[in-house]
C-alpha cells in the first residue's frame, strides 16, 4: 500500500513537466528537409464577363500565343473577349514528393478583372527558383465568394479575385533525397535556444547513447548509430517521437491596433505600485435659437449657444505587486484595478519602463 502512495506520488510530481513537454518533431526539422515554393504564369478561363478588360493587352496576348499552339492562328488586334483573366499561381511543394502527388494550388488575378470565380485555370506550368518545372497546375477554381452589381449598386462577398485549385498541381519532378545515404544529420530548431538544443541533445542520447551533441542553440548534429547504418528512416522515426521540454525567452507582446496582450509564462517582476485611473471629459454643444413674437415689429433672430460639460474621473486603485510576482499574480493584480486591455498596454509599458519587469517588451 505505502508503495503505491509512493509511486501515485511521483506521478503527481511528474505531471505538470510531462504536460509541458513536446515531441521533438514539433520543435524541430533536418536540414534540407523543407518546403519548396513554385510559381506560374496562366489564363483562367469561362468566366461570365469578369474578365480583364481589353484596356490589359498580356491576357490577350497570353490567349492568342495558346491558340497558335494548338494550331488556331488569330489576329491578335480581333480578340475582345472578357471571359479570360491573366492570373499567377503559386504552390508549396512538400518535401519527398513523388512523381504524380498531387498539390494545392493558390491563383491570383494579374489585371483588372472583377471576379474569377466559376472559371477554369488551364494547363500552367509551376517552376522553382532553378527555373526547371516541378510541376503542372490545372482545374476549377474555388473562391467561395461572389460579386454582382448594376451601375447604381454592388453586391459582394469574401474576395473573388483570387481562389484555390484543390488537388490541382501534379507533381512531376522530384526533388533528391537529402537524408539518403548520410552518416551524419542535423536537426534545425524552429527557436534557436541554448537550453532547448542542450535537452534535445541530452533526450536523443538517453535513447541511442553518444549519437547527439548541441553545436549552436539553433542546430543538433546527429550520428547515425551502426545498428541504424542503411536505416536513417527508422533512425528519424525513433528519433522525432522522444519529447523534450522546450525553453523561451520571458517576453510580453503588445499589439496596440488591436488591444492584443500576449504574456509568456516566465516573465517576473520586481515589487512595483500601479496605480490606475480614468478621466472621461463630455462636451456637448445645443445652441438655441432665439427669435422676436411674430408680428412684432423690431427685433432680430439670435443663435444662442449652450454648452454642457461633464467631467468624470473614475475611482482609480493604487495596487501592489511583491517580487517575482507570476503571470497569474500580474494578472489578477492588474484586473483587480479594472483596466481595460489598451490600458493594461500602457501599465505594461511604464512597469517596463521603471526596469521593473524581468521580460523583453515587443510592440506588434
């Protein structure tokens, strides 16, 4: 019995590192192992008169060079179809991608068109920043959106110039395999940290003994161990699924636009009195008019004016925060004096300010 309310004991104890702690496929990526951006140039095609207007000459001469292609030879000073939008599509292409994967695609209007939706992206070539093609783009385009409108009225909903072609892009060159063959790997953290790299170090040695050392905080070199020599997929699989307890910065991010306050977990401070308080000034002008009786024989109409100001300063709070005070006892000190969250930016800033806040301050 004594031993279980031990061992139930340890568990409790255990929980909230257990809880905080992440895999290290989360924090963390092998070099090399990233996505690849491609871009084209193409034609949307069907559209129900929302089309460039002739005032944009590329998509005229973007469908006349089509044509000639498919053996359709046209005047190009004859083409005055709005049905046709010069769009670009971009993709992210994933790292591994086989030939026939198929991909998303994201298509933007180029020109003045009004609207794509409903309308048919034809064959566009996507290519990397090597210029070689990686891939073809073509299908309907969603937009979930719509725009109509008259000449004295508009309707319109989420934005129709630019929308998604799902599954649309099919893969057809294939990017090398950058873990084939390789000895040794390095493991590149999404947040470069001294602390982090040394326990991801630490977690992949507890697992295959001598195989990690921490060169930088942003990066952790890897030695394939012999009993996974010709087997660095297994090596990664075991390898990402051990968890790790990550470190951060004490950091405070203020958005003033918005009212946004984002507070992280190890910001402290020193003992400090806040003291908060609203001053609310209303002013309001109601002239009068004053005018003589009528049939009255002298006299002149007057505007009188007549002001109303009210002046309200609300109860502020002077309140106490004591050393090393955690986020839930800022918090709670702070609403305690009623302050609104653009407020709280301001009381945040001067605690910053007064060098009483151990926590880097970042204005968004």
């Amino acid at each position: 019995m004594l031993k279980r309310i031990i061992c139930i004991a340890a568990l409790l104890l255990a929980l909230p590192q257990m809880a905080l702690a992440v895999r290290i496929k989360d924090i963390a990526s092998f070099d090399g192992v990233r996505e690849n951006q491609l871009i084209g140039y193409g034609l949307v095609v069907g559209l129900n008169g929302t089309g460039d207007s002739d005032q944009t000459n590329f998509p005229v001469q973007t469908l006349a060079n089509v044509l000639e292609r498919m053996g359709v030879t046209v005047n190009r000073n004859d083409i005055t179809v709005k049905n046709v939008a010069a769009v670009m599509v971009t993709a992210n292409l994933p790292p591994f991608s086989k030939q026939g994967t198929r991909i998303d695609t994201l298509v933007s209007s180029m020109g003045d068109a009004k609207s794509i939706a409903g309308g048919t992206l034809l064959m566009t070539p996507l290519k990397g920043a090597d210029g070689r093609v990686y891939a073809v783009a073509q299908g309907a385009v969603l937009t979930n959106s719509f725009s109509y409108g008259g000449q004295a009225a508009s309707a319109q909903k989420n934005h129709p110039t630019a929308g998604r072609v799902t599954n649309g892009a099919l893969v057809e060159l294939e990017l090398p395999n950058v873990l084939a063959d390789r000895g040794q790997l390095r493991l590149n953290l999404h947040q470069p940290d001294f602390t982090t790299a040394t326990r991801i170090a630490q977690a992949v040695n507890g697992r295959f003994k001598g195989a990690a050392a921490a060169t930088d905080p942003g990066a952790v070199m890897m030695t394939l161990p012999e009993a996974y020599q010709g087997r660095v997929v297994e090596f990664v699989a075991e390898m990402e699924r051990l968890e790790v307890r990550p470190d951060a910065l004490a950091k405070v991010v203020l958005n003033e636009r918005t009212g946004t306050i984002v507070i992280g977990d190890n910001v402290r401070i020193s003992t400090v009195a806040v003291s908060h308080g609203n001053l609310t000034l209303y002013i309001k002008e109601s002239p009068k008019v004053s005018q003589p009786a009528s049939f009255s024989r002298t006299g002149e109409t007057v505007v009188v004016p007549r002001t109303e100001i009210k002046v309200n300063e609300g109860g502020g709070g002077l309140a106490v925060m004591k050393e090393g005070a955690s986020i839930g006892e800022v918090v709670r000190a702070l609403n305690a004096l009623g302050v609104t969250p653009r407020d709280l930016i301001g009381i945040l800033q001067a605690i910053r300010a007064a060098g009483a806040m151990q926590a880097e301050v970042e204005v968004i």
